[in-house]
C-alpha cells in the first residue's frame, strides 16, 4: 500500500471495505477517491456508494455534476444510477425521464429496459411496463434475473407503490406462462418460480418448489427465507423461528446481510416488528446495498411497519 499513489490507496480502500460489508467506510473512501480526481469518472463510484448507503440526494448531486458523454464505458451505469436515485427519492415522474433518457443513450441496454419497468410499475402504468416485460422475457439476457423473477419485481413494485390490483392482475395473466421452470426460460431455478407463486399467495405450490430448491447449493438462503416466510404465513409460528434460525446458521461468502434480510421479513410476517427492525440494523451492518434496501420498501411484510419511525430512520433517504 506503501507504494501506492493516493487515488489508487483510496480505491483499495473502497473496494476492501465493500468485500467486507462496510458501505460506510466504502463511501468515504470514493469520497476521497472524487475529491483527489475531481470531475473525473470516479463519481460513478461516488454515486454508488452513496446508494448504498441511502445517500441518494448525493448519488444525484454527485451524478449531476458530470457530463456523461465523458465517462466512456461507465456512461450506460451513469443513467441506471441516476434512476436509482430518483426512485429512492420518490421522484417516479423524473425517474421515467432518466430511464427514457437512458433507454436511448445504451441503444436499449436491457439494464436500463428493467429500470425503465421500475419507474412505470411505481407510476402505475401497466400497459408501457408489460411491453417492456415482453421483450425483456423474449430476449432473456444475461446479468438480469429470469423472467419469471422479472415479472415477480414488476408484481412487488405495483403493490408497494399503491396498486395492489394492478399486480394481482399482472400476476394472473403472467402466472400462466411459467407452469414450468423450462417455460420461465433456461437460466430459471425453482426459487424464481416460488417466489412468483408466493407473491401470488399459493403457498402451497411457493413451499414445494422452494424445497426443491433446496437442492440448489449455489443459494443456500433463498429457499430457506422462503420457506420460513411461507410457514409464518400460514400460522407455523415454530416452522418459521426454525427456519430463520437456519438462515442464521448459514456461513457463506459475501452475502452482505442477504440471509438477514429475509429473518426480518419472517419476524415482519410473525408480527413481530421489534425483531424485524433490530434484523434489519444487522443486515445494515452485515453490508446489505441498495439492491436490499429497494426491495425492502416494496415487500408486502414490512408494509404494517412503514409508518414506524424506527423503521423510516432505517429505509428512507438520508443526508
């Protein structure tokens, strides 16, 4: 490290401290890394940290103070971050523009298609989101989830932005299409499936495919923070205690509070909401990103909580 010059000291920094689930000194460090360089393309880094870490008023400030025709390969991520703010800050409309904005920057990049279903699934708007949905499934790229997963997000966006109908119809029309993990598409496991299926509340058809999954020794939290979560639905009070005390027991490389995460939405689902928040602080602390947190504002679970001031100090933007 000695030998090192400061800006590449401050990005070892950055990226030991994200390998070990401390987004906070990860941030500070991309901090130093755009104060030695500034303007540079390093506030990409900037701005995912500050993400990460639920600065999202900085991510936009920080994105906003570049053009992003200077930033190369990192141009398509400058408007995928800048959507991901906007959406943490509520700002739905404004988010649509970015990813429309973006849409055409990256020539349709399937990354930017996804954020795009984001913003339309918050705003309600169904019909644009389904034709997205449609050619995302169609052309089922790699680094997305599956289109079965695809479909489950699209489902939790609605709900959690106040169209609890307009998901259960999308649900209902799509459902059909995934009787089996082949006609979900080739990179489909049985916990996309599950997952569908519970957000459909079929827990019966959600607790055999997630113990099918099981069998998947690639994702040893999934299927099991499934189900904990459909046991705890079905009144299983010990089943789900037992399956969260499994998930606390699994010691697997960077999962960055994963495993965590769903022991909340199983204590959320239980009713007990002092539990789920004091999970939600581990998970926090454990590395958990902007992935997890924009999915905690959207699943069913936590919704009795959203009014906690305990829980808002924990999911909302902060400075």
């Amino acid at each position: 490290r000695m030998d090192l010059s400061p800006l590449d000291a401050a990005w070892l920094e950055r990226i030991d401290a994200r390998v070990r689930g401390d987004n906070e000194r990860s941030f500070r460090a991309a901090r130093r890394m755009v104060e030695i360089a500034p303007g540079s393309a390093w506030t990409i880094s900037l701005a995912n940290t500050a993400l990460d870490t639920r600065r999202a008023a900085l991510a936009r400030e920080a994105l906003l103070s570049i053009a992003p025709d200077k930033l190369g390969t990192e141009r398509a991520t400058y408007w995928l971050l800048l959507a991901r703010a906007d959406h943490l800050l509520g700002e739905h409309a404004r988010e649509l523009r970015t990813t429309e904005a973006g849409i055409r920057a990256s020539g349709r990049s399937v990354l930017m298609l996804l954020a795009h279903v984001r913003a339309l699934a918050a705003l309600g708007r169904t019909g644009p989101m389904e034709e997205d949905l449609t050619e995302l499934t169609a052309r089922r790229p790699e680094g997305v989830p599956p289109p079965a997963r695809l479909v489950g997000l699209a489902a939790l966006e609605l709900r959690g932005h106040g169209h609890p109908d307009e998901a259960r119809r999308l649900l209902d029309r799509w459902l059909p299409r995934f009787d089996s993990p082949a006609a979900a598409g080739p990179r489909a496991s049985a916990a996309a499936l599950a997952l569908l299926h519970l957000e459909h509340g079929d827990l019966a058809v959600a607790d055999s495919l997630a113990r099918a999954a099981l069998a998947d020794t690639t994702d040893p939290v999934t299927p099991r923070g499934l189900l904990g979560l459909v046991a705890a639905k079905r009144g299983d009070r010990a089943g789900a205690r037992r399956w969260s005390a499994e998930l606390a027991a699994v010691h697997h490389p960077y999962l960055f509070g994963h495993q965590t995460l769903w022991r909340a939405r199983i204590a959320a689902a239980l009713g007990d909401y002092p539990r789920a928040i004091a999970l939600l602080r581990q998970a926090s602390a454990e590395g958990a990103d902007y992935h997890a947190w924009s999915m905690v504002h959207v699943v069913p679970e936590f919704e009795p909580m959203r009014r906690m001031h305990a829980f808002r100090l924990l999911v909302e933007p902060r400075d």
